[in-house]
C-alpha cells in the first residue's frame, strides 16, 4: 500500500470514529438538550459491498449488506450540533443498531 493510501486511510478510519461514537447515544452526547426536530431517517440504496464506499460508516454498511439490510443513519437534531445513529433499515424491521462486537 502506497503511503498516499496509508494516510488517506487513516484519516477516514480517525474521523469515522471520532464523528460517530460507537457506544454513546444522543442523551449521553447531548445532556440536557431537546432536540429541536424528529430524526432524520436516511436510508442509502446500498445493495453490493462496493456501494459501501461512499458510506461514513462503511463497517456497518458492510455489515448491512452481507445480513442483506440497507445501510441507514437516523439524525438527531439538537441546538448545540448533529447526531448520527448508523445502522440499517429493512421493510419489515425498520432502523435498527447493530450490536457492536
């Protein structure tokens, strides 16, 4: 792998982690705050493994993909910034979170 890549790579992975927390939820990350809106549901056309790409968690959309959902994010809205759940979506089940390993 170039070096060129090598650092590319590490900045997506870096700010995939510290734009979206695995663990945390918008109560946590946002205390005392009201959401100014319902969440946004955004669910992405991502059927084959190379659609991941473009994804900002492209592990859970890879992760969607083979239990065969669509990748999906539900955005949270509060005064002091966003909040991103990322997940996946089916007709029957709706968004769900998938449990983190």
């Amino acid at each position: 792998m170039s070096r060129y890549l090598q650092i590319i790579a590490s900045f997506v992975v870096t700010s995939t982690i510290l734009y979206s927390p695995l663990h945390s939820s918008p109560e946590v990350s946002f205390p005392n705050e009201t959401p100014e809106s319902k969440p946004l549901l955004r669910v992405l056309p991502a059927f084959r493994k190379e659609e991941c790409d473009w994804a900002i968690r492209w592990d859970v959309c890879l992760r969607c993909v083979s239990s065969r959902y669509r990748y999906a994010q539900r955005i949270h809205f509060y005064p002091s910034g966003l909040y991103r759940e990322h997940g996946c979506y089916s007709e029957e089940k709706g968004f769900f979170l998938i449990k983190e390993d």
